[in-house]
C-alpha cells in the first residue's frame, strides 16, 4: 500500500461543478423520480450549456491546467468525453444523489469508475461527529472501502465534508444556523476531518464548506495535512450562497497553506440556466453569463493568491 505522503493534489484547482441531480432535475424542471429518456436528454443539455460556458470562461485567458469541472455521469456523459478530449481536469461523483447518509450511486461503482475514467473520484458526505454515530460508521466503512480502490488503482479522491448541524447544536446557536457556521462547525470540521482519516479515508483533496475566519481554514488545512499528509489540498465549496458571501470565503481562505482552490457551482449557473428555461434569454446569453461568472470568481482568486 501506498504511504499517506503520497496522497494529494500538487496544483491549483478551480472547478466548476454541475454534478447535482436529483436537485438540478426537482428545482429547475420539477421532475420527481426518475427522468423518461426524452426528460434526461432536456436535462443533458442544460448541463452542455454550463459546460460551454466553462469553455468559453477558459478561452478567455484563464491558465486552463488550473480549470477542471465535476459532472455526473448520469447527465453528463457527453461533456465528460468533450472536456477529457479537450485536456481539462474531470472530477466524476460517486454518491447516490440526495440522501443524508452515503452511499453508493452504483452498486459496481469500479465499472463505472473505469467508463468515466475521471481525473479525481469524488463523494459528497454529511458527517457530524456529534450526529448519528451508527450512521456515521456504516458510511466511513462504505468510504474506506472507496478509498482502498482508488488508492490501488492509482486515482485520486475528492471528499466533499458537509456538516450539518445536529438539533442539539443548533439550540446551542439559539436555531441561528450562521452562528452554528462560525462558532461550531470549524471545531467540528477538524474532528470529522481526524476520524475519517482514522477510518482509513485517505483524500487527495478536501471540498469544504466555506468559512469565515482565515484562522479556522488553517486549522482545518493542519487537520487535513496532518501525519505526513502534506501535499493534501483543501478547496472552497460555494454552497449555493450569494456571489458576496462566496467571495468572503474564498478571500478568507485564498492564502492559507493548503487551500488550493475552489468549487464553486449554483452560484455561477443557476440564474442564467433559470433565465433561458424561462425563455428570458438566449442558449449563447446563459453560457456568456455562466462564463462571465465563472471567470470573474477565477481572476478574483488569481488576483489575490501570493
């Protein structure tokens, strides 16, 4: 097996995700359940406009060994093979959409990993260790698993940490979730962050819900790097949240050693895909405006990186 000092993620990593589903189809469509062939093709080529319009965000002059996006296969099968043949970084989700507990989309989840052939294996898991501890240990154990198949298959590993509050944490915040954000969850990062690791999850990357306090994402950038793991990168996830609050963040952990980067989706997307479903604008319009954001987050952050 290979040693922890071999985990990581040695450059800059500015990613567009688009991997959402179950979401993506219920909010923007008002599709429950599973999609008709005819429903999934509508939804596809929504997510080909986000991804021209991250084509069009590098074609203007962004260092593209940098950009990368995170689409599913399930929708985006099509721009997963256009971004590989175009060289860009593909990061490919392996959770079943929508559940509060992890688990895998795909029961042979290594045929799948084999089709796609992304650059990074990425989960989106919520994991409080004051929360539920059963649930907890059955989704490290599924983790662990994951992580020894990448590690032996030489991939690497995106880990998407949310930790939500617990109903007990929140009255401690007086049912204030931003208080929760910036008084508890950095605390509780670090730990979930240490017992992941102790379940035998080694990550290459963290993606990491915003914080407030430069301090709280070195504390969390050690967490993650700690024991030899030091080339492990954290990037910035956007949450859904405004475009200022995203900006806050990424400015709060832009310098911090260890934050490589940022994955920042819905902020970027989802007016302008709300906008042409709404006959508001034009195809060529959503994708301008989701490359005009897009690019606008990546020279803020390349601006501010010393």
């Amino acid at each position: 097996m290979a040693s922890v000092q071999d985990r990581g993620y040695n450059k800059q990593l500015l990613v567009l995700p688009f991997d959402h589903r179950g979401s993506f189809q219920e909010k923007l469509f008002g599709i429950k359940g599973k999609p008709t062939p005819e429903e999934t093709k509508v939804i596809a080529s929504f997510k080909t406009i986000i991804y021209e319009g991250f084509e069009k965000a590098v074609r203007s002059g962004l260092p593209k060994d940098m950009m990368g996006i995170l689409v599913d296969e399930q929708f985006g099968t099509e721009v997963i093979q256009r971004a590989k043949a175009s060289g860009f970084s593909v990061s490919v989700p392996a959770e079943k959409s929508g559940q509060d507990e992890f688990d895998f989309e795909y029961a042979d989840y290594p045929a799948h990993i084999e089709k796609t052939n992304p650059d990074l294996v990425k989960v989106l898991v919520r994991y409080n260790p004051e929360g539920d501890k059963e649930m907890n240990c059955r989704q490290a154990g599924r983790l662990a698993e994951l992580s020894r198949y990448l590690e032996k298959t030489n991939r690497k590993f995106m880990f998407e940490l949310l930790v939500p509050a617990t109903s007990e944490q929140l009255e401690k915040c007086k049912g204030d979730k931003k208080v929760f954000d910036t008084e508890m969850r950095p605390a509780l990062m670090v730990r979930a962050i240490r017992e992941l690791q102790k379940s035998g999850i080694e990550a290459d990357v963290w993606k990491l819900e915003g914080l407030d306090r430069t301090e709280d994402f070195v504390k969390v950038c050690q967490a993650a790097r700690e024991g030899g793991r030091d080339k492990v990168g954290c990037i910035v996830l956007g949450r859904g949240e405004s475009a200022e609050k995203v900006r806050e963040w990424l400015k709060a952990g832009v310098n911090v050693k260890g934050v490589i980067g940022f994955a920042v989706g819905r902020t970027v997307f989802w007016e302008p895909l709300k906008a042409f479903k709404e006959g508001k604008i034009s195809r060529e319009q959503a994708s301008d405006q989701i490359a005009n954001n897009y690019s606008s987050f990546c020279r803020m952050w390349l601006a501010a990186r010393q």
